[in-house]
C-alpha cells in the first residue's frame, strides 16, 4: 500500500512538472509555459519582483499595491504564493476588483489576497506528496488563516476555496529568492 502511495505522488509530481514544461496541447497551457518562462528570468527576485517582471501579473501587482503587501511578499519569507493572472482577474463579476481596491476596501483586499499565500516554500512535489499522505487532499493553511483545499484532479492540482469554487495551479515551480509561486486559472475566496 505505501509503495502504491509513493507511485502515485510521483506520479502527480511528474504530472505538475510535465505541465510546466511540455509543450502544450492547447494555446491557453502554451500560454501558461510562456508565462512560467518569462518569470525565470527574474527568480533571482523576490515574489513581487517576478509577477513584476511578467505582464500576465498586472492586476495581481496593482492589487497587492492597493493593499500595500508588496514589502510582505518582498520580505524574507519563504512564501507559496497560489498566484491568479491577469485572466482569473477576469472571471471575477464585474466591478468586483475596482470595489476592492478602493482605500476604504484595502482590509478585505488583504484578506483575499492573503488567501493565496501559504507560509513556507512548498513545490509542486512537496504538494502532491502533502495530498497523496493525507489521502488525497491536502489541507492548507494560508497567511489569511483560513483553509485551502488541495487534491489531484487527473493531472492537475485543483485548489477548492471556503465557498467551494475551484482554480486549476497551471504552471507550478516558479522560484522567487523568497519562495515559491505557482499560477492558478481562477481567483480563491476566503468566505
């Protein structure tokens, strides 16, 4: 039974790798490889120089602008950061990101934005050996406080929210000098 459970984290490991690195099938994971590319150029910064380096990261940068993280996730860390592009920005109803901005929201920016940080560098293998021990799924507790929810959906890692929504990791294994940032499709909520 244990050697079935380390075949099958090495298996969702090599999976999430295959991922980032293969070339893709679809324009959106060819996207997704160009986008994990680009950042390399910048891992020898922190989290929030790489998501500066990479215009895919805009609206993540101006959000932890607005809710002044920036020197946080610039600090020593070490940080896994679920991070959302610019296209899971996207998805959000629309006037939710301008509402959230706004000086008088910066607490409940924070508060999501927190959410997709998880203290300590956790890669893309150390995640699939946390859900493969723990039967499955893995629970993470973000900077927020509150919980994420990680398995293996066929070969991708699916991270399910407080509220239940789900967001695909799509390129993982992103280094940073203070961590770790892996890209998910889709925006996670605290509550």
């Amino acid at each position: 039974m244990r050697n079935i459970s380390l075949m099958l984290a090495s298996a969702a490991a090599l999976s999430l790798a295959a991922c980032a690195q293969e070339p893709a099938e679809t324009d959106t994971m060819a996207d997704e490889t160009a986008m994990a590319d680009d950042m390399t150029a910048a891992e020898s910064g922190t989290i929030v120089d790489v998501a500066s380096s990479n215009p895919d990261f805009s609206t993540l940068v101006t959000a932890v602008n607005a809710a002044d993280l920036g020197a946080t996730l610039s600090g020593p860390g070490p940080f896994t950061v679920f991070a959302p592009n610019d296209a899971a920005f996207a998805k959000l109803p629309a006037g939710t990101l301008e509402d959230l901005t706004k000086p008088e929201n910066k607490q409940a920016l924070a508060d999501i934005l927190t959410y997709h940080v998880v203290s300590g560098d956790v890669n893309a293998e150390a995640l699939t050996k946390m859900i493969s021990d723990n039967g499955g799924t893995a629970e993470l507790t973000t900077v927020n406080g509150a919980m994420l929810t990680a398995k293996v959906d066929g070969e991708n890692v699916v991270l399910t929210d407080a509220a239940g929504n789900m967001s695909t990791v799509t390129a993982t294994d992103v280094d940073a000098s203070n961590g770790v940032i892996h890209v998910i499709d889709t925006v996670v909520m605290p509550s």
